[in-house]
C-alpha cells in the first residue's frame, strides 16, 4: 500500500490512499475518517507524516474538522449561479441531480404595505404564497418563502403540485411569463431551531440568506422570493472584471 522506497514521499502517497477511499465510497460524504493512529498502524507509518498528509487534505477542503470530535469527509460544495437567473430545478439538472420539494404551506393572502411595496401592488391586493423545502437528491439544500401577484398567475395554486414542479417552468408554460430579470441580495446569519431542523444542519451553522425579485418582460415584479440555503453546502463564485479596463 504505501511504499517507503517509492520516489514519492510518503505524505503523498497517504494523500492518494484516502482520496482513493474517498472515491471508492469506503469513506463516504460527511463520514469520520479513521483517527491520525488507526491510519498510522494500518498503514504501517509514523503518525506525524499521517497529520501531514490529513493537514493538506483540511487544506485543500477535501476534509474538515470537527473539534473535539474528528476528521470528516466534505461534502460536496454547491456552486451558486451568480450570473444568470435561474431556477432551483434548473440548477440542480446542471448538476445531474434530482431537484424536488417539499410544500410546507401554501395560500393567498392579501398584501400587507409592505409586501405591496414590494410587488408594486396596492395594498390588498391577492398574493400568492408558497413555503417550499428545496431538495437536491433528497438532500435538503434551502427553505423558500416564495410570493407572487396573483393577477397575473390566477389559479396557480390548483392542478398544480410543487412538490415535482418547477415554479418558472408553470409561469412559463401556463401563463407566458417569460422571468427575464432579478435583482438579488445575499446576507448571512445564524440558522433557526425550525431551519436547522428543517436543513439537517447544526444550530449554529451559517446560513445565507437571500431575497430575490423576479421581472418579466413588461418589467413587472412578478416574485418575491426570500430564502434561507444551508450556507456550508454552498460556494458562491464569480468572475470580476478589472474595474481599470
Ligand atoms: C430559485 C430562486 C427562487 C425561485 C426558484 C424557482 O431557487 N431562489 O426565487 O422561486 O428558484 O425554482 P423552481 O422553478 O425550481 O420552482
């Protein structure tokens, strides 16, 4: 297994040893791998070149730490479309994977002041709302509190089932909404007792928190939509442009 008279030094070869184990499934997502002794007996070498190689490993994010109580295999990191609006059911299929949901409340209220403010509606006016826990491959990713103007989407909420459907895809196909904007705002905060259990994620993890309004082509706010992502499932990234050019 490893060879202490290979050209490749030792670290190394640990390095490959438990990535291949992570590959193979042996130390799945999210799993405690074996401590810094068991590796170093099983493996037949001294345990400070093991923490070496466990130490790169927390580096480069294929492991984590959780203290007091072991190494860890990382999930997998969600890369969040920063540039393009897209739907959840969209960026999951760019991801191969299954985007499902679970509906915990759905309802027509009339808007507040707020809210009418929000959607560019009077106040009283019907709204639309619909609270759905996100899941990709039946993985909970995010809980979204999602409210639309009922005017232009009327009868949404019968004959349709969003637990399987994507809300962009019926806006699109059953009342011509073509979403062709968003504006979109990210903070961070503390997970609640109800999203943590909801998200299977500790109390204290971060969660990102994100509100988005959504136009059509007319430029009439069609969404507003505030979402709470399990924020360590999550990567943002982007590409800058050089303010200078
Ligand atoms: C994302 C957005 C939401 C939007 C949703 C629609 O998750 N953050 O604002 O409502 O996509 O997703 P779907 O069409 O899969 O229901």
């Amino acid at each position: 297994m490893i060879d202490a008279n290979a050209p490749k030094p030792i670290y190394e070869q640990i390095k490959e040893y438990i990535l291949l184990q992570i590959q193979s499934g042996e130390y799945a997502q999210g799993d405690r791998i074996p401590s810094e002794r068991a590796l170093s007996e099983t493996l037949h070498v001294n345990r400070q070149t093991v923490k070496k190689a466990l130490d790169e490993l927390i580096h480069t994010g294929h492991l984590s730490v959780q203290i007091g109580k072991g190494t860890y295999v990382s999930q997998r990191k969600f890369d969040m479309q920063l540039e393009t609006l897209t739907s959840f059911t969209e960026e999951m299929m760019q991801r191969g994977q299954r985007a499902s949901s679970r509906v915990l409340s759905q309802g027509i209220s009339l808007a507040t002041l707020a809210e009418s403010h929000l959607l560019q509606m009077p106040t009283g006016a019907s709204i639309v709302n619909i609270v759905r826990l996100r899941l990709a491959d039946d993985m909970p990713m995010a809980i979204e509190h999602t409210q639309l103007v009922e005017a232009y989407c009327p009868g949404l909420l019968n004959g349709h089932d969003f637990s399987a459907e994507s809300l962009y895809d019926v806006l699109l196909r059953q009342y011509a909404i073509r979403l062709v904007r968003a504006e979109q705002t990210i903070g961070a905060r503390r997970a609640t007792a109800e999203e943590s259990s909801l998200l299977d994620v500790l109390p204290e993890d971060p969660i990102l928190a994100i509100t988005r309004i959504t136009y059509g082509e007319r430029g009439q706010r069609v969404e507003f939509t505030r979402s709470a992502y399990a924020g360590t499932r999550y990567l943002l990234q982007a590409v800058l442009k050089s303010a200078r050019a």
